[in-house]
C-alpha cells in the first residue's frame, strides 16, 4: 500500500476504497463499488504518523460490542530498507531476539509484509463491523518495525480481549497449509497461556472449515505448533496467537495468498474464530 494512496484515504469506513497497490491498473470508481467476491477492495483505515499503531472504534453494534482486538501484520514493507534497526536484538522475554525481519515471499515476489496487511485490513472492517474496537500495530506496508517487543505491548496497553498475529510462512516448497502458533509459559505471558490455546482451537476450526486450505503438512500437529521463541507471545499479557495462514513457498498455497478474494475469505474465517472466542 503506497504512501499517498493511505494519506488520500480520510475515512475511516470501508465504504472508501482505494485500489490495493498490487493492481495498479485499477482505478478508482467514482461511486464505490460495493465489495464483490471477484474482485473485493480491501478496505483501509486512516494511517497514522509514520504508519503507527491506531486504534479504531466500531462501525457496527454486534457479537462483538464492547470489545477490544489487536491485530497485528507482521513485518513491514520497508523492513528490508533499514538492516541496523531491523537487526537490532530485543530480549523477547526468554532470549535476545532481532527486533523484526523482513518476512518471507513468493516466486513471483509478492511479499508476505503485503499479504499480512491486506488480510488485517480486511479483519479489522469484519471486527468493526460486529462491534469491536481494533487496535492495528502498524496502518501502513511502507515502514520500517515495529520491533516485535513494541507489537506485544501494543496490545497488552490496549488490554485487548484478544490478540491476533498475521502472517504467512516460508516453509519447504513441498510442503503446504496453516498453522496456528501459540505460546508457552515463560513469566510473562503465564497467565495467557490457557486462553491463547483456547483462541488457537477456536482460530484453527474456524481458519479450516472458513477457508478449506489444509493444515500444515510440516509445522505442528492438526494445525497447531507451540512455539517459546517469539517476542510476540513470549510477552504477552493478553490472549494471543499467530496465524500462518499459508505456506508463500508452496506453489498451491502462493496462487491462493495472492488473491484478494482469498485475503478477504481468509480474514473472515479469523473474524469468526475471534467472534466465537470472545463469545465464549
Ligand atoms: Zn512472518
């Protein structure tokens, strides 16, 4: 998402759309269009100073009310612009860890920082719309960080009833499908663990029956990975897992990452698994 097509977008509905960056060709209607499962616009919320963290209030009553999301897309479109901040080690409540990385991509170069954007834009209007408040790391793919220690407080300042992750993996061309990652004890997330693991099932059912992509043929079991070496959760105080929501060096799984309808199905799917988790 480029810089002037962010700062253009003033408001915060999804009723305004500019095109997403990956098809430069498409122009702006006059009249939104409403979204359209062949060709949805991802829906954008104002970016804040230097592609921040922002927080964003309900655009609808509903199962949600009342409620306050982290949503998190990992890495960032500039990260790899800026190797000394980027590199720079963070203790991530067990052991120093590089405050981000670039993230991975597909063959053909689309970036995962990219991916993980459009799908959290599309989860934050879903959350919105069911009456939650949400509360992004970053609202904009032209920056550089958050360092992933800056990512955890964001959501334990905002006491989020729940905090998702998003990503996609780089995991063995052979190999495909999702995973959930959730957290183990390690002080400061003690009191999350039991919750996070409740969001990653509810997550996980949700991911599969919403999206139909497998679960992960080599990271975890039935879609679910523990994992103690991220800042993410590894600090903490809130519900929280990860999402990788495919593998971007599997050719079946870069076609589906690519696809705006498929961004927007895989955010619904989240939506839900949050919705049925926050119901709870
Ligand atoms: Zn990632």
């Amino acid at each position: 998402m480029s810089p002037s097509a962010l700062s253009a977008s003033t408001a915060a509905s999804p009723s305004a759309l500019p095109p997403p960056a990956s098809s430069p060709g498409v122009r702006r209607s006059p009249s939104p269009p409403a979204r359209s499962p062949a060709r949805p616009l991802i829906p954008t919320v104002p970016a804040a100073a230097g592609g921040g963290p922002g927080t964003f209030g309900p655009t609808g009553p509903g199962p949600l009310n009342g409620k306050v999301v982290a949503i998190d897309p990992g890495h960032n479109g500039r990260n790899y612009a800026d190797p000394s901040y980027i590199n720079q080690q963070v203790f991530n409540g067990r052991e120093p860890e590089a405050c981000d990385t670039t993230g991975t991509q597909t063959d053909s170069g689309y970036t995962e920082s990219e991916f993980n954007f459009n799908v959290a834009q599309y989860l934050t209007a879903d959350l919105r719309d069911e009456g939650a408040t949400v509360v992004l790391t970053r609202t904009s793919d032209d920056g550089v960080g958050p360092c992933v220690t800056d990512r955890a407080a964001i959501g334990n300042n905002a006491h989020a009833s729940a905090a998702v992750s998003i990503h996609a993996d780089g995991g063995p061309t052979g190999g495909r499908g999702f995973a959930i990652l959730e957290p183990v004890a390690d002080g400061p997330n003690d009191a999350i663990i039991g919750r996070s693991q409740t969001l990653g099932t509810d997550l996980r059912n949700a991911f599969a029956s919403g999206t139909g992509e497998p679960v992960s043929s080599y990271d975890g079991t039935d879609g679910i990975q523990a994992r103690d070496d991220l800042g993410g959760t590894n600090l903490s105080t809130v519900p929280k897992v990860f999402v990788e929501c495919a593998n971007m060096r599997n050719a079946a799984d870069a076609a589906l990452v690519v696809s705006s309808a498929w961004q927007a199905r895989a955010a619904l799917a989240i939506a839900n698994g949050l919705t049925t988790f926050l119901s709870g």
